[in-house]
C-alpha cells in the first residue's frame, strides 16, 4: 500500500456520508491490504474507492460493505470500479486536446503580445497540449482492467515520458528539418499498446500519426479550412493517436480477456439466481 493509495482512500472515506465513513474506512484499507494477494492493483482499489465516494454519495447505493474488492472472483465483480473511470479519463483526455484550438485562436495576434502573454499561451498550450492528457492517459494505463503489471506500468511510464518529451520538444529549438514533434505522439501510442497487449496488426495503427503529421506539414488542409480557424488543425496528430488507440483496443489481448470475465461473472450470477417460490409453469 503506497502513501497515494492510502490518501486516496482517506480522502474518499472523508468524502462519504457521515453514517458510512466507519464502515468505509474499515473496509477499504483492509481491501488495500489484500489487493496484492489475488493480483488486484491497489491503485486501481483506491481509485474506485474515490469514484465510489464522489460520484455515488447516496447510501442506498451498494458500494464496497458486504463483500470485499479483493474477495475471491467468484463472488466479486472482476473490475473493481463503480463508474468507468478509464473511459473517463480518455474524455477528459480527448477534451483538453480540442480545447488547443480555441485557446490558440484567443491568443493575441503575433507581435503585439506581451511577454506575460508569451508565457500564459505556451503554458496553457502544453497543459492542454500534451500534459493533461499525458497525465490522464498514463493514469488510465494503470487502471486498466484484466492487465498484469509489467505492461501496465510500462505502458503508464511510456505514456507520461511522451508528455513531457513534448513539452520539451515544443520549447527547445532542435533546429531538424524533420517533424519531430511527431515521435512523441507515436511513443505514447505504443505505450499504450503495449499496456493492452494488442495484436501485430494494431501496432500498423502507428502509420497513421505518421500520415497525419505528414498532411500537416504538406499544407493541404491549411488550403482548405479558414485561417481563423486553422489552429485547431495543431491538435489532429494527437486525436489521430487517440483515435488510433481505440481503434485497437476492440482486438486486444485485454480486452478479450476483460469480455471473457465479464462473460464468466455474467453466468456465475445466473447460476445462482434462487429457485422460484412459486411454479408459474402452470
């Protein structure tokens, strides 16, 4: 149990109704205490442990009392989160990314900014760039569902080294004629097909940042979208790499893994539905 784990966990326990807080506390140290015994990622506890409280705050709701999250299979749901926390994170993601364009169009015109202004626009352009979303994504690699943890947290790292790649790749001039604000984009995409063990063919999906930065760089959308709004064309490699990695979670390893359970937990239920009282047979 790390020290972000138990503040998680202690700030979601602080979170929730006064009457369940005891009840809470108690049995959400004692999952993280468990998680490691049936390969359950801790971190991925205390972030449905914080969802759980912020977003499901009625008591009504059954969030972790009765049975435990690190239960055995058999009796407690493969993924342990409420909501969908990675779906989640990829909208919030997908949002700072277009939010670029706006951000760039109420910049002030080049040449008439101060130098306060210089510093506000490159600091907003790499938050929405490249550093929430690299923050956002690497925190969904790690709570992916049916992943073990070597390629979960390689991929996270992957992902995370991409943002910051670009962060300094976009304010050290390297004085190269090719675009190589294009290698983080396509570093963080295959992070994160390395954390969903994809097929040989997803890692084709590489290709279409590389395409996309190409079209860029030729100049022909420039030519056909208005000036006023050709910012928003900086954020297309990196929605291309979003897109790509959607694209290729459907066949991934992961994810027929995260079916097969669902599948298994999905009987595993039916078959303990209890004999009716009562014969409506006749």
């Amino acid at each position: 149990m790390s020290a972000v784990d138990r503040f998680l966990v202690d700030t979601a326990v602080a979170i929730s109704p006064a009457g369940h807080r005891e009840a809470r506390r108690e049995q959400w140290h004692a999952d993280l205490r468990d998680a490691a015994e049936v390969g359950l990622s801790p971190t991925a506890l205390a972030f449905g442990a914080f969802t759980t409280a912020l977003f499901h705050r009625r008591g009504a709701r059954r969030a972790t009392w009765g049975d435990t999250m690190t239960t055995t299979p058999s009796s407690a749901p493969a993924v342990p989160h409420t909501i969908r926390t990675v779906p989640l994170l990829i909208a919030v993601a997908v949002s700072a990314i277009t939010m670029i364009g706006p951000w760039l169009i109420l910049q002030p015109n080049y040449g008439y900014e101060s130098t306060f202004d210089q510093t506000v626009g490159m600091t907003g352009t790499w938050l929405a760039l490249y550093l929430v979303p690299g923050a956002a994504v690497a925190v969904a690699v790690l709570l992916l569902p049916g992943t073990t943890p070597r390629p979960r947290r390689l991929g996270a790292a992957t992902v995370a080294a991409a943002a910051v790649a670009a962060v300094v790749f976009a304010s050290v001039p390297l004085g190269s004629r090719v675009p190589v604000e294009v290698l983080p984009p396509l570093v963080a995409l295959a992070g994160w097909l390395v954390a969903v063990e994809a097929d040989r063919r997803s890692w084709l999906l590489l290709l279409l940042p590389v395409a996309t930065t190409a079209l860029l760089v030729s100049g022909l959308p420039y030519a056909v979208v208005p000036v006023r709004l050709a910012p928003c064309l900086s954020s297309l490699p990196e929605l291309t790499v979003v897109a790509a990695g959607l694209i290729a979670w459907p066949t991934s390893r992961v994810r027929r893994r995260t079916r097969a359970a669902s599948a298994s937990d999905e009987q595993h239920r039916d078959e303990e539905q209890p004999a009716a009282l009562v014969d409506k047979s006749v």
